[in-house]
C-alpha cells in the first residue's frame, strides 16, 4: 500500500523543507488555468540542493508526487491529492551567461529570459516571447512559435533520473520535435544550456514585434487559459479545424473555446478543470467527425484524474 502523507511524515517533510510548504493546498493558485483541488503538500524548495533532497525522500518514502514548474500547460484534476507536489520556483532559477552561452534552470520562466539574454543583445531567442511557462518544461515539449523552437538554440540538458542520478543530455540525444521530446515522466530537467545564434539583429527586433502584434491582436490573453490546447496537425492548424467544425465560442460550465482563438480554452475564474477536460474532448471529437482529424492535445493531465489515461 503507498504511503499517504498523514501528520507524522508530512512533519518529517515539513522539517526537511528549506524554504516553503503548504499543507492542503488548492493547486488553483498554481496554474495557469485557475482550476485544480487540494493536495496534501505543496512543496516550494529555495535551493537545487533541497530540491534534490525533497525529490530523493519523497521517492524514498514511496509518496506520490509530481513536479510542476509554472502550471502553464496543465490541467490538474479536481480531486484531492494525498501526495505531494514540487515546485521548480524557486530552488532551479539561476541563469548565467557567458558570451554566446546561456546556462538556465528548469524554474526560470520563459519571460525572464528573454529579458535577459536581449538586455546581452543576444539572438535567436525571441521566439521564446509569449509562451508561458519555465526553461524546463519548455524543453521537455520543445516549445516554440513560428518563428523558432527550443531545438534551435539547446546545446544541451542536466537531467535527474529517479535514483537521484544526474547525467548531462545533449539536444541531440533528447529526439526533439514538434512539441515533444524523449525524456520520460520519472526524468526531471534541473537545467539546460543554450547557445545565441548571433547578435541581436534589426530583422529579429522585426520578427519579435510583429509575434507580438499577433499575439496581441488573436489571443485572449485577459482570460485564464493554458495557452494552446491542441497541436497543429501536419499541414493544418488545430484552430481552423475546431473553428470550421462549428465550436468557436462553445462552453460548458465555466470554461468557453474562445471566440477569439479555438486553440484556446478560457477559464471564468469559477471553473472546473472537468470543464475544460469536456470541451477537450468534445472538440477532438467533433473536429474527427467533421474532418476526420484526431487531434492531440499540448495540455497536460495532472493530478488523481478518475478513470482517464493521458489526455
């Protein structure tokens, strides 16, 4: 049987913590979403090495747990969670850069570092500019826009295996394609090493302005959402398929494929991630029914979702 964190070892966590845990608490703060129920430990470490340490006795102890950075490509269920969950904000966010190389943590968010690798006038990084979420999870789904992705400029990853183990990974070796890597669940990213493609230039500053235009301009960026929702298909886009299958504006509860953008899913803040999950569903269905399309989703299920595999 898997141990719960019942009061004698949520204290024996408690004291092993540097930094901050929460007991019972609602994973609606954590994600980008704004849904998600109560888990028993929200763990909050403030250096790599406690990171280390939470991670080998959780898996010591045999408790359930998961890693979450920013909460931006999740949906986390709306059961309890007797286990425990463990943030990568705030112990892996040290950046460092030196000439041309970046070395960034999992927990560093995408909108801090293209902050500071352009106050470098460094390049090939702007495609980094609207995608929410941290360096790690960035690499784990190879994120990117139109016009780049992480494969383009990672050398290379720092990756920690269940045993507690670390090995360095190059970009070659993690299989990076559109949105998806090699890495499995039980490997954590602790940090990833990028390289500039040059100087800063006036066609990038360019690019960088018009992606943000767009962004501006087809996004519903007031609302609660996890971004895309669905990968594009090949020679398609997940947005014109679920706008031209009638669903543009479709809702249940509090969640609504939005009339702005149907690769996106707003929340109303009184959401439930069973909401979203619905609408996912209905709009992979319909999209296959009318264009005989199955489309795969960018978000993630997290947490003791009842009956349901992978998204």
């Amino acid at each position: 049987m898997t141990p719960s964190l019942q009061n004698g070892l949520f204290q024996e966590l408690r004291q092993l913590t540097v930094g901050t845990i929460e007991a019972n608490e609602p994973m609606a703060k954590h994600t980008y979403f704004r849904t998600g129920g109560l888990v028993r430990a929200f763990i909050a470490p403030k250096t790599t090495e406690n990171f280390v340490e939470v991670h080998q006795w959780l898996c010591t102890n045999d408790i359930p747990f998961e890693i979450v950075g920013a909460g931006s490509n999740i949906l986390w269920s709306d059961e309890p969670f007797a286990g425990a969950v463990l943030c990568t904000h705030p112990a892996l966010t040290e950046l460092t850069i030196e000439g041309d190389m970046v070395q960034a943590g999992a927990g560093v968010r995408m909108s801090r570092f293209l902050t500071e690798v352009q106050g470098k006038q460094l390049g090939g990084f702007s495609f980094l500019y609207g995608i929410p979420g941290t360096i790690g999870g960035g690499v784990r789904m190879n994120a990117g826009t139109r016009i780049g992705c992480m494969k383009d400029v990672l050398v290379d990853v720092q990756v920690m295996k269940s045993d507690g183990s670390t090995e360095t990974r190059s970009a070659e070796a993690l299989d990076l394609n559109y949105r998806r890597s090699n890495l499995s669940e039980d490997e954590i990213v602790l940090s990833a090493r990028m390289k500039s493609t040059g100087p800063l230039t006036e066609d990038e500053l360019k690019d960088l302005k018009a992606s943000k235009e767009y962004r501006k301009n087809t996004q519903p960026l007031q609302y609660p959402s996890g971004g895309s929702v669905f990968r594009n298909p090949e020679g398609d886009a997940a947005g014109r398929l679920i706008e031209a299958a009638g669903l543009k504006g479709r809702s249940i509860g509090g969640a609504q494929i939005s009339e702005l953008h149907a690769n996106f899913i707003i929340a109303d803040g009184k959401a439930m991630s069973s909401d979203v999950l619905r609408l996912i569903r209905e709009a992979q269905a319909e999209v296959y029914r009318v264009h005989d399309v199955w489309l795969e989703p960018e978000v993630q299920l997290m947490g003791p979702w009842p009956h349901e595999g992978d998204v």
